[in-house]
C-alpha cells in the first residue's frame, strides 16, 4: 500500500476513469501483471530488460553446474500497414533539404536510369534465454518470453513456431512466459482460456506439459525451472522479478493510467481495476 501523501487521485471527465497521480511511488497498483506493459510503445524495452532480470535472477540458482546465456532472434518484418508490432511509432522530422515524395513518369521515348528506394521493411531483434551445463556446454534449458512478433505478426509467428517444434521435437527442456493478451495463444491440444499463461516442459516427459494459466487479478505463478533429471528445480519467482524491474525501471512514468491498456481489457475488468486504482 502507498502512502496516501505520495499520491492524488483525480476524477477524469474524458475518460471517466480515475486519474492517478504518483509524486514519488514507484511500484505498480497491479498484484501480477501490469496490462499497461504491454502497450507496443513500451513492451519491447519491458521485454529485453524482463530477459536480463530474469537471467540475473536464476544464475545463483544454478550456478555453478550450469551457466545462462543471453541469446537474440532476429525477425525481418514488412513495412505495410501497423505491423511493427511491439516497436514504438516512428517519428518523421522533415528538413528543409528532405526530398518529397514524387510520382516520376517516363516519356514515350525516354529511358531513364533512377535511384530508387526499396521498401525492405524492419529488423526486430528478441532476446531469449539458454542454460547450459558447465561441462559439456550441452542447451538444457530455453526459455522464451513472447512478443507481439510471436502472436500476431504472420511471419513472425509462423518462424516462432516453427523454432518452438524443433525444440519440442529434442530434449531440451522448454519455458515459455507468454505474459500478453493479444493474439492467439501458442498451440496446444487442448483449450485453455485465460489472461497469461507460462508452459514448462521437460525433455524427458515431452507429451506431459505443466501450464500455468493465471488472469490479470492474480500476481503471477512461480515456476519450476527444469534442469538435468535428478537435479532440484528452483522456483522463478517472476511476479517479484517484474515487479521488481518495474520500480528500477520507473516504468510508471512513461504510463498514463488515466487511459484504458493497449490491448482493451474486457469490459468485466473494468470496475476491478478502477476500484484498484483508486484503493492503491
């Protein structure tokens, strides 16, 4: 709970939500996750610095048999249409020698020789995480933090899951936090409806797969971290990582929580979540 001096709270006649106003707090109003994280202007840092927390956070529980390397996955997305998914809007300042854009029409009986653009879209960089064993360097364990690339992009969906097969297809042990609401969730054999989910799934019992399926009410699971068979698996405490990362970040200051998340929530948790905002 905040103290009530660190904050005001303001009717919003635009919105008729409330409008908060934190002077010095620093933590998020919400027990698990925050919906306002996921906003495309601001997922792609909260993601990348989430990876990093989260490897800072399991290296002493594995080390010093296993180690934890930060790894990228690079996705090439198309420029046409809002598909710079989980990238912020890109800002164009014109100058005064900035050429313009014009319609060049070849004559009859002109050839000409132009220097075009080509329209070769953008590279969108992840990050993931790898555990590997001191000895051998052998991958035991990926772990995976989902992006809009993943769910909604085309492309970049149909290469995630194609990546996602190849390592349900080895024994390497997988972890999978899909912590947004937009798109469609990563297959399984069976439906599932919530909010977020984390899969865990081990190498050695490959068809059996632990889903942790948790709504935005709830603060987020820990979960095992599977390691090599006979060894503990520590529990990653991730609601306390992100909310963590969240105050170190000063994520609240680059939030407008008079305004609804990107995605919209549905309409039942409208009520729960002024009535949080305003008990906060």
């Amino acid at each position: 709970m905040r103290d009530i001096a660190s904050f005001a709270v303001f009717a919003s006649h635009s919105t008729g939500r409330l409008r908060v106003c934190y002077n010095e707090s620093m933590q998020t109003p919400f027990p698990g996750m925050d919906p306002y994280l996921e906003h495309r202007a601001l997922w792609p840092d909260v993601h990348n610095s989430l990876i990093i927390a989260i490897r800072d956070a399991i290296v002493p529980m594995v080390a010093p048999n296993y180690y934890v390397s930060v790894e990228s996955r690079a996705y090439v997305l198309k420029p046409e249409g809002d598909v710079f998914l989980g990238r912020p809007d890109v800002s164009v300042i014109p100058t005064a020698s900035a050429p313009t854009a014009k319609t060049r029409e070849i004559a009859a009986d002109e050839v000409s020789v132009l220097e075009v653009e080509l329209p070769l879209g953008d590279e969108v960089s992840y990050y993931y995480l790898e555990i590997r064993s001191v000895q051998t360097h052998q991958l035991i364990t990926a772990i995976e933090l989902l992006s809009p690339v993943n769910k909604v992009d085309q492309r970049g969906r149909f290469e995630y899951e194609q990546k996602r097969y190849e390592t349900m297809m080895s024994r390497t042990n997988f972890v999978e936090i899909d912590l947004l609401r937009a798109g469609e969730p990563m297959p399984l054999n069976q439906s599932v409806i919530s909010d977020y989910r984390i899969l865990v799934s081990r190498g050695w019992t490959r068809r059996k797969a632990h889903l942790y399926a948790f709504s935005l009410r709830a603060p987020i699971p820990s979960f095992p971290l599977p390691l090599l068979p006979g060894d503990a698996e520590p529990l990653v405490p991730l609601n306390e990582i992100l909310h963590a990362l969240y105050t170190r970040a000063r994520f609240d200051l680059r939030i407008d929580y008079t305004q609804p998340p990107t995605p919209p929530l549905p309409e039942e948790h409208d009520e729960w979540v002024n009535q949080l905002l305003r008990s906060s």
